[in-house]
C-alpha cells in the first residue's frame, strides 16, 4: 500500500499523460497532456488531427481525491483482521429501513442468547466446550473477533445509521433549499468544467438514499400484456396435460370473458324496459298492436310463428292472441269492446233527495176510428182530426196539457191502424199510463187486442174509457164483458182497472178522466231528476224543408238546453231550435215535457233513446259506432218473432221457391220515421204470404 501511494504522489508531481496512438496500432499513455487539454491524434499516413481528451475515473469505496492503483502496482493481498467498520459500513448503508430492523432484531436475539448461555454455564446447567473442543471447530477459520464482537460492532453500526437518517430527515427542508440554491448557481456558472463525479459529490445524502431504499418499479411493457393471459410449459405441465376452466382453452376463456364484458356493457347501457298496458279491443291488426307495445312488428311475427300462427304485418288477430303476445313481452292487457264507448251514456240512478215529481206520461190507444183523437182533442181544446187524411192518425202526436187546478199531463196519441203495430209498441214503451179507448157501439175489435197486449207487454197500468155513450146503440155492459175476456177487470166487477163513460163529442165526465188520471200519477209516484243530463225518447222523426231533419221527443231524465250536444241512435248533432207542443220557441225543456228539436245530422229512428254528450268528438265516435253496428244487422237474415230460425233444408227449400217468384224493386220515401216503417212492415208481410211476387226492397227514407 505505501508503495502504491508514493507511485500516485510520483505521477502527480511529474509529468501528465496522454493518450496516443502507437506504432502497433494501440493507445498508450504519454506524458506532457493534462486531463481534459487538447492533444494530437496521429492518423495513418501521416495525416493528424486535434482531439479533446476527457479523462473518467472509476468510482470505488475509497474516500475522494484517493486513486485506485493498477494491479500491477499493487501488492500481493496480505491478511488483515475482519472488521464490520471497514468493509460492512457501506453495505450497511445499502440496506432499506426494514432490512436494518429486521437485521436489529436479529443481533439482539442472538445477544440474548449469549447472554443467556452464558448463565446457563456459569449455574452449570451446560458445560463449555474445551480448548481442544474449540480449536477443532474453529480450525478452518482463523478468526481475530469472537462472534459475540463482530454482533456487537454490527448492532452499533446500525444504530449509528438510524442516528444519521433521523438527523438527516430533521434537517431535510434547509437541505432541499441548499441543493436548489447551489442548482441555480451551478446553471449561471458557464465553462465551469464541473465534471460529472464532482456533480454527483454535491448530491445530497437524503437523494443518494431515495435511490438506494426506493427503487422504481419495472415498467410493464406491451408485450407482457400480451402474454398475461397465457400459460407457461411448467404451469401446464403441473396440471397434468388438463386446462383450466372445465377443460376449456385459454382463447375459449378470453371469448367467454369478452362477451361477460359486452354483456354487462349492453345491459348498463341499455334503458329498462318498460311494461306498458296496452288497450286491445275485439280485432287489431298486428302493426297496431306493435305500435300499443311498442315493440317491432318482426319480433311480434316471430312469437306468433311459434305459436303456430302465420300472419303478417297487415294481418287482423283476435284479442286472445293478442292476450297472448302481449303477456308474452311482459305488458298488461286492457281489454276493451267497441260498445264500451257507450259508458257514461246511462246513467246510474238518482239519488231520492234530487228528484221531483214530474207529469205522467199518457198514450191513448185503441182500434181506428173509436174516437182517440176527438177525445185528446176535447181534453186539448183543439181540432187535430180535421187535419189527418182521412180522419185518420198516421203519426204520433205528443202534447202536455195543463188541468183546471194547474198539474199537467203529457199524452201521446197513437195510430189505431193495424199498419202502425210497431208505432203502438212504442208508445206503450215510453209511457207512464194506457188509456185504452173502446167505443160502445163498436166493443172489442183486434186493435183493441193488440193495445191491451203492447200495455201488458210494457207493464204499465190501464185506464179503460168507453167512448161514445151519447149514441142510441151503445151498450156498456157488453164492452165490460168482452174486457174480461182478455183479463181487464174493471172495478165494479172487481177489479182494479178504473173506467170512465165519456163522450168527446158531448164533452162528458171528460174531468172524471182527468182525475182518475191524476190519481193513478200519484198512486206510481212518478218523478224525477231535473238536474242532470238529460235524456229521452224519439216520439217521431221526420224532413222537413227549411228546417232540416226535425225529431219529435221525450223528455224523460235532466233539462235539455239549447246548444247541448246530443246522440239520438245513428246520429248526432247539436241543439239550434225546440218548440212545444204548440209551437211556442223554448230555450229548455224539462222532464214529461214533450219538444220538437232541430240540428241534427241526420234523421233518427222513432223509438231511439237519446242523451246530452261532453263533446261533438265522443258524440261522432258513438254515432259511427251504433251506425256501424245497425248495418251489420241489416245483413243478417231476420227471423220473425216469436218464430224459431228454419233448418238448413227448410232454407234451401225457401231459397228455391224465391227463385222461382217475379222480384219486385221498390224505393220508399215517407214524411214521417213511422210512416216509412209501416209501409216496410207492410210489404214484407206482403211478400212473404204471396207465393209468386216477392218484394225487394232497395232504399227507404224520410223525405224527398
């Protein structure tokens, strides 16, 4: 070593040197060229130029400004004692700060341990070993410290350590501010000639332990990313030839992993689905109910194909397919019928704190020319029979006429021919009471029959008055008698039919007729709701021009206004004009009242029901519904009443014979509804009890 160190002090004071290029070809150290000065580089052919020559030491544990001598110069190694201070302390210092505390507690614990062992030998529970015991263990290795001392300067030399890092932690912020002063200074210092071991020097301890106790992470590179799903020879060799996942491959597992990820990423994205409630009526097509669903009409077609169904887009399905589809798709069904546009037409009933008593409704019937008309008119004070064609009523005649003592009562004057059968059933159904007219001189007669049936068949009571007493051959008595025979007992015989002899002509017990009637009012009990919607009955119906379609009807629920929006039947409209039975302008009407209404759409059946709407559109929806429903009807073969249907073989045979009949074409205009349907009533009993002539009927109507 000390003559290592006199060659070092040699070169320093003598001369420096460079680096040339030799005759064989190879660098060599010359003197006369300082570290980092320029020299002469001689190239081949006596050629030459100037090159700098940095000179770069190697760094090595000595302490600075030290150079390491070349093994040439240095002396064979000699022994030397084996002390932690002079070879362990730097790599003491390499260790992290868990390492050295792992490496405390394992110094101490041996410390212990001899400590321990040590009083074992010294009370004589172990016996130590002899010279000669320790020179054979210890013979390969001749150590200068026990093992005892080489722990004792480690622990110390740790401690030492840890001392130096809480100071060095303590004193961290002035130090960071140095280095960045003394950083900022180095910049301004141009040309310096710093070299890179004297920068390193200036470094500070805390940086220098940063490094050592933290190294950075390996960066993870794409293709280790690639190969992190893949499997070495070892790992499937360990496996025994099986895979992983049911013995499925690795690329089998990315699929099923990708599409789990697709999957969960579709059903994030995608919304909830939403269950609706789709109203389905009796027939929708299938791009209808694709549209109430909300759901593509290719996905509708498809589960119908799997029910065995084949349809298309335009195709019409019955509500329980569509039941079907639409439980099948997780909505809520809704059925509905056509006739369910009808609701909150018929009212419930009225409560008995809102009703009043309103006039009784009456309808004078009985056989033609027995006096109904003469006897309403000398109640009415007016002379309608010379304005009937022939005397004879064809149409129903509504009027209200006020008694002596102020009540009112609305009668309805009925035909007595046998043509207007339907017109009397009518009658009878929208009345309150039945006076049935019997002429004394004429009896029982078969429309007489026939009222005494409809009054039966609609369950309302009889007034019997036997007309024409005035007369030399009227005979009471026998008009009694033939009453019995169709169960109307009146009551002097015992029953509890009332009966009054007038005579309308005469003008007699005309008042016993009005108070029987009033009795029989209030034995019935009759009243009823003015405020509310009103509601009613078509008396009649009829063109007139100038006027438009004009409807005679019946009051019988609520007050009807000017401007209400009504529904009679098949029709529609609104209210412009009503006039009573008199023709006097009124602005409303109320309930046993009977009016004349204009604004109509068109011209209603006699005997329809009609009632005030919300609105034209719910109106126009109900109109086009019963319209609807009224020309299916007219399509089916129509049975007589009270007949059954004939068998398949009957109806061929029927078939034939009206094959081989002269059809006869006919159009009917009537001015009346009523009139019209007698004369269609009429000719169709016309044809079917002719066997040659069958009547065909192509059009009918009110008006021209």
């Amino acid at each position: 070593m000390t003559e290592a160190k006199d060659k070092d002090k040699e070169n320093e004071g003598g001369e420096k040197k460079t680096l040339s290029l030799g005759g064989k070809g190879t660098l060599t150290l010359k003197g006369g060229a300082a570290g980092g000065a320029p020299a002469r580089q001689n190239i081949a052919q006596g050629r030459g130029r100037t090159v700098a020559v940095e000179v770069r030491r190697k760094r090595s544990g000595a302490a600075p400004g030290v150079r390491a001598d070349s093994p040439d110069d240095m002396d064979p190694p000699t022994p030397q004692e084996r002390s932690p201070a002079a070879g362990g302390g730097e790599a003491l210092r390499q260790l992290t700060p868990e390492e050295r505390e792992a490496r405390v507690r394992a110094l101490r614990l041996a410390d212990e341990e001899s400590k321990r062992r040590a009083e074992m030998i010294a009370s004589g529970e172990l016996v130590e070993p002899t010279q000669e015991d320790k020179s054979e263990i210890g013979k390969p290795v001749d150590r200068a410290l026990t093992d005892e001392e080489l722990r004792k300067l480690e622990l110390a030399e740790l401690e030492k350590i840890e001392a130096e890092e809480t100071q060095a932690r303590a004193a961290q912020q002035p130090a960071a501010q140095e280095a960045a002063a003394m950083h900022g200074f180095n910049k301004d210092r141009k040309g310096a000639g710093i070299n890179a071991e004297d920068e390193e020097e200036e470094k500070s301890y805390r940086e220098r332990m940063k490094k050592t106790a933290a190294p950075r992470a390996p960066r993870r590179t794409p293709e280790d990313n690639r190969r992190s799903g893949k499997i070495t020879v070892t790992q499937a060799l360990n496996t025994d030839g099986e895979r992983d996942g049911g013995g499925r491959s690795m690329a089998a597992q990315r699929r099923a992993r990708e599409k789990a990820r697709l999957a969960s990423m579709d059903s994030r994205n995608l919304p909830d689905k939403i269950a609706r409630e789709v109203v389905v009526p009796e027939t929708i097509t299938v791009q209808e109910l694709s549209n109430r669903m909300a759901e593509r009409g290719g996905d509708l077609i498809k589960s119908l194909m799997k029910m065995g169904v084949m349809a298309t887009i335009n195709q019409t399905i019955d509500a329980d397919t569509a039941e079907l589809l639409i439980l099948e798709f997780g909505h809520k069904i809704k059925r509905v019928s056509d006739s369910d546009i009808e609701e909150g037409i018929d009212l419930a009933e009225d409560n008995e704190a809102n009703l009043m008593a309103r006039p009784p409704v009456v309808t004078i019937m009985g056989h033609v020319d027995h006096g109904k008309t003469s006897l309403l008119d000398a109640l009415r004070s007016t002379d309608v029979v010379s304005g009937e064609a022939g005397g004879i009523t064809q149409h129903i005649g509504a009027y209200q006429v006020t008694m002596a003592g102020g009540d009112k009562i609305t009668f309805l004057d009925t035909p007595g021919h046998a043509a207007f059968t339907a017109m009397r059933a009518r009658g009878a159904n929208i009345t309150d009471i039945v006076v049935l007219v019997v002429a004394a001189n004429d009896s029982i007669m078969p429309q007489t029959i026939e009222a005494i049936a409809h009054a039966k068949a609609a369950g309302v009571p009889i007034i019997v008055a036997i007309n024409k007493v005035d007369l030399p051959d009227a005979n009471v008595a026998k008009v009694k008698q033939d009453l019995l025979q169709h169960e109307v007992v009146v009551e002097e015989m015992g029953g509890d039919t009332q009966y009054v002899e007038v005579s309308a002509k005469k003008r007699i017990n005309l008042d016993k007729l009005e108070e029987a009637i009033l009795l029989q009012a209030e034995i019935l009990g009759l009243k009823a709701n003015p405020n509310r919607a009103a509601s009613g009955t078509v008396v009649e119906a009829r063109l007139e021009q100038g006027k438009g379609n004009v409807a005679t009807v019946l009051i019988q629920q609520g007050t009807l206004k000017i401007g209400d929006i009504i529904v009679i039947g098949a029709e529609w409209g609104r209210i412009r004009t009503m006039l009573d039975d008199r023709g006097t302008s009124i602005t409303k009407a109320i309930p046993g009242q009977p009016i004349e209404i204009t604004g109509l759409q068109g011209s209603p059946g006699a005997g329809d029901k009609f009632a005030v709407v919300a609105n034209e559109a719910k109106a126009r929806d109900i109109a086009e519904y019963r319209a609807r429903k009224r020309r299916e009807a007219s399509s089916v073969i129509s049975v007589a009443d009270g007949e059954e249907g004939p068998s398949t073989f009957d109806l061929m045979l029927a078939q034939h014979r009206e094959g081989q009949k002269k059809a006869l074409s006919v159009v009917i205009k009537g001015d009346v509804h009523g009139s019209v349907e007698a004369i269609i009533g009429s000719l169709r009993k016309l044809s079917q009890d002719n066997e040659e002539v069958n009547v065909n009927i192509l059009h009918s109507g009110v008006g021209g």
